[in-house]
C-alpha cells in the first residue's frame, strides 16, 4: 500500500490535487482512500489530505503515521509535524524553487525533490494555485510506484472542469516534464 499525505495552505489546491489524484489513480484501475483534514478557517492555514492507493481495497481508516510519499505545497511546512511522518525511504516532493540540497538540514537523509510549481502555474494564468503543476510532477516521480501517466492526469484535468482547463492542462504537462528532466541521467560525453 503507498501511503501519500499531502500538505498545503488553503487556497493553494491542495484538497483538489488530494481528490485529482485519487481520480487519477482510480482510473488507473487501483483501489483508493482519500481523506481531507481541515478547519473552518481554511484561507492560508494549514490543510491536508491523506491519500491510500493498492491493489487491494483500503480498510484503514486512521492517520498515516509513517508516508511513502509526501506532496507538500509549502515548504515552511516541512519543519512542523510534516516531518515527523517522514523517514529515509519517504519521498518529500515539495513546491520550491531552492534546490534539494537546502532542505538537508530540516530532512536530513531524506530523498527531497522540489519543483517550481507557483512559476509554471503564473506562466500559465493560474496565479498561485499550483495544485496542477505538483501533480503532475508528482506523479512523474512516482512513476516506479505504479502512478497514473500523464494522459491519465490531463483527462482527470478534463473531467474536473472547474474552469482553466487548458491552463491546468498544460501546467500538469510542464510539472511532468520539468521532473522528468531532473530524473534524468546526465549525458556524459
């Protein structure tokens, strides 16, 4: 079972990527559970979701103590109780745009994998909701796991029809490919 918690701000899409990818996955012919976390003030506070994807039907139904995976919108999250449920096989894919290695000291022995989604989702008219971007990118760096491709994500995009769907489109596709390129090897001559 790959256990995800994806932690943002409200405003930042956050519960809408939770809920995108759970649809995406569950297209992808996996069994789902997402579940949404957050108070009544949600604009600029903390808000989270917890994502569980198998083979199998999810019966648990408590919190992820101890995640595969964490999609965190905001890195000044990282230093709180986020990083508590991190260990050294956890991926952290975080929306920044400092390199991996300035998340060392917070998350030390941690895989850290940062992506620029605020500029892809401004290139894009999409201002700070970055929602589409990470999960695009998201999904690419889980793409061993079992995560849904890319094809899957746009036409998750498309049914979700909330407006922008070009743009959130295209902003999936550049989060895709700006960490595709990072995964990369590096041509040696």
């Amino acid at each position: 079972m790959l256990q995800i918690i994806i932690q943002g701000r409200g405003g930042q899409g956050a519960q809408t990527a939770g809920n995108l990818l759970a649809a995406a996955w569950f297209a992808a012919g996996w069994q789902v559970q997402c579940f949404a976390s957050y108070g009544g003030a949600r604009r600029g506070t903390p808000v989270s979701s917890t994502l569980r994807v198998d083979q199998r039907p999810v019966r648990l139904r408590c919190d992820v103590e101890r995640a595969d995976a964490i999609l965190c919108f905001d890195a000044s999250l990282l230093a709180g109780p986020l990083s508590r449920t991190a260990d050294e096989r956890t991926l952290v894919f975080v929306n920044s745009s400092r390199p991996a290695a300035h998340f060392a000291d917070d998350l030390p022995g941690r895989r850290v994998l940062p992506l620029d989604a605020l500029a892809i989702a401004r290139r894009h008219g999409l201002d700070r909701i970055v929602n589409s971007a990470l999960i695009g990118g998201f999904a690419r760096a889980l793409a061993g796991a079992g995560a849904p491709g890319l094809d899957v994500l746009e036409a998750c995009l498309g049914d979700a029809g909330k407006g922008r769907t070009a743009q959130n489109i295209a902003a999936c596709r550049d989060g895709w490919r700006a960490i595709d390129a990072a995964l990369q090897p590096e041509v040696r001559e």
